[in-house]
C-alpha cells in the first residue's frame, strides 16, 4: 500500500508516472528492450531526451537565449561548476539563506573571492534578509541566491535587481512549483530528486553569453560549453532518469502546466499554514511574508513530542516528516507531486494528535 511521503528528496512522484513506468519497464514501445538498456544515440532515447528539453523550455516558458543542459552531480557539484565557469574576475557574491546557500558559497570561495551580500543567519533563517543591491558590486561575476530554502521553509517573493551582473539561482526545491521569469536569470540550476523527478538528473538553464564566455582552462566535461555544444549528450546521460522525468513533465503539463500547478501549490500548503496558525500545539517556524509553498518545517516546541509525532504519523501513514538532521524539529514537503488530499488528511490526523 502506498503511503503520504512527505520527504524532502528524493521525494513523491505522481502515481500515474510510476504506473505507466511499470507497464514499460522491460519494453518500451516496439523496442524490444527496456529504456535503461538502449543506445543513449539511438531512437527512441534521443526523442525522449529532446523531448525533455522542449518541455522544459515550454513548460518554464525558457527564452531561446538560454541553453537547458541536463547533468549530473546534483546541485552540489552546480556549487563548484558555477564559479569555475563564470569566473572571469575572481568574484561573487552570495545571500545566505540557509544550509545550501552556505555550501554554494564555501565552495565557490575555494575557486574565488566569495563574500557575502547579505545574510540570515542571525534569525537562523527564518526569513529572507533584506539585500542591499547597491553593495552589489560592479565588477561581480554573479550574484547567487538559493531562491526556495528546503530546510528552513522560506522562499524568495521577490529577487533582487542584480542589473548587469548575472543572477545566479538555486531552484533545486522550487523549480516548476511556481512561474519565474527566466529572462532575470543568468544561470538556474536544480537537483531533479526534488521537484522535477527522480534523482540522478540535474537540470541547468543559461543563458548563451556565459556558455560563450566560460572558462576554457577547464576539464572539458566540466565546461558547460562542452554540453551545450553536444545537446547534453557529450558522455552517457542518465537515460533513465530523463526518461522518468519526461513522465512527470507531462503529467504536470496534464495538470495545467506550471501556472495551474502554482495555483494548486498556494490552496495546498495554504491548508497546512492555516491550521498552523491555529495550533494549540504545533507552530510554523518560517516567517509569514516568506514561507514556502514546497517545505513546511514545524514544531511543537518539545523535542520528545516532535518524536512522538513522527513515530504516530509514520504508523498512520504519513511518512518521512522529521525535520532536517541539522535543524530537528518537524517538516513536510509538499512538491507538486504531492496530492491536496495528502496535506489535508495530514490536518486531520494533526488535528486528532492534537
Ligand atoms: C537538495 C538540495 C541541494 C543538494 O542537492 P544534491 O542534488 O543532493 O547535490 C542543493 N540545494 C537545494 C536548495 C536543495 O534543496
């Protein structure tokens, strides 16, 4: 029997895609083979793999200026990639709003000069800080933000005007949970495991002049014009996570594409905040005006309690809601894959536990 997963990643997928993986698990189509043992430069696989890309250009409404590269290393190994490419005068600055965004910034410092722009670790990030863009500075290579935070539950409103200078963003946990305009973006990177499918698939969204203007002095495989220039097929891509991934990208487009799905996205965790709010017992630990439509961290103040909660929650059938090992506490994640009938039968049983 399936459970509610309310994990943080690798996450939920929608049933559908799951079931329709099963039926075309040992052949696909006419193939005679499964995806995962097929030529990567072969039909049906590179139609499955442009169609990735097409539906993420149309579904993310990406500008034609921008390549869609699919990779892998996850976002961390984006954390080390972004400053090896983009640096062309040693410098970057960083908004640190939480654990990913302080991994972004103590690695690309190993490759320039890293410096923060604007921080808030004093309110244990519990809210985006406010960013001084006139302390942007004019010879920066980037500016990056992580713009949904997975551990402690906020998310950008709004982004900073960066001008001229590229606007680097972390989606890993929000990318196709709501529209953004790409066109504000230099660069835009993502873990798959999240919000777009399985893991072992890492999206990025450039915008052509830094292909163009990457580091040369690099290993090829880590130059994203290498991928650009090979339509993401350089080397052996992960074909069956992409494979997957085409599933979830229709089933979203099913489902009204992003702009339906934001929608969906802002009722469901609006339930979840609600009741919150109302708790005799559990609290919301993010900032009202910042909080997450894709994790939910919560608590009921009392460590034991917040155990005793997961141990009842995982018997009843939702599993996985712990709050990241470094914070504790509580926490549910919502991703589009997550049904509304989910987050509200989470209420009810919050509610009984109450
Ligand atoms: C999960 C996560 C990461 C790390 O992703 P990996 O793919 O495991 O490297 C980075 N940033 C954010 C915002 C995340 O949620």
């Amino acid at each position: 029997m399936r459970i509610y997963n309310f994990s943080a990643g690798p996450a939920t997928l929608p049933l559908s895609v799951l079931e329709r993986a099963a039926r075309e698990m040992t052949e696909y189509g006419n193939a005679g083979m499964s995806i995962m043992e097929m030529s990567h430069r072969a039909q049906p696989y590179e139609g499955i793999h442009n169609d990735v890309i097409s539906l993420l250009r149309e579904l993310l409404y990406v500008p034609s200026n921008y390549k869609i590269l699919l990779l892998q290393g996850g976002a961390s190994q984006q954390f080390a990639m972004i400053p090896m490419n983009l640096s062309k005068n040693g410098k970057a600055q960083f908004v640190i709003t939480g654990e990913w965004s302080g991994r972004a910034y103590k690695e690309a410092a190993r490759v320039l000069d890293a410096s923060v722009l604007a921080s808030s670790e004093e309110i244990n990030f519990s809210a985006i800080p406010e960013i001084p863009v006139e302390k942007i500075s004019p010879d920066a290579d980037y500016v990056h933000i992580c713009t949904n935070n997975t551990i402690c539950g906020t998310r950008f409103r709004e982004i900073p005007d960066t001008g001229k200078i590229p606007l680097v963003g972390d989606m890993s946990s929000g990318i196709l949970s709501e529209i953004v305009d790409v066109s504000k973006y230099g660069l835009i990177y993502a873990g798959a495991q999240k919000n777009i499918g399985p893991a072992g698939l890492t999206v990025v969204i450039i915008r052509d002049d830094l292909v163009e203007n990457g580091n040369t002095d690099l290993p090829a495989f880590l130059q994203y014009r290498t991928h650009a220039g090979a339509n993401s097929l350089y080397n052996t891509p992960p074909t069956y996570a992409i494979y997957m991934t085409k599933l979830c990208l229709e089933w979203l487009k099913e489902q009204g594409g992003v702009e339906n799905m934001q929608k969906i996205n802002e009722a469901k965790a609006q339930i979840l905040y609600e009741f919150l709010d109302e708790s005799l017992i559990f609290r919301g630990i993010a900032d009202n005006s910042h909080r997450s439509l894709m994790n939910v961290p919560f608590t009921t103040g009392d460590e034991a309690k917040d155990k005793q909660f997961v141990k009842e929650a995982a018997a009843a059938g939702f599993a996985n809601l712990s709050g990241h090992r470094l914070v504790g506490g509580l926490r549910a994640s919502i991703y589009n894959a997550m049904p509304t009938e989910g987050v509200e039968a989470l209420v009810e049983f919050m509610k009984k536990f109450q």
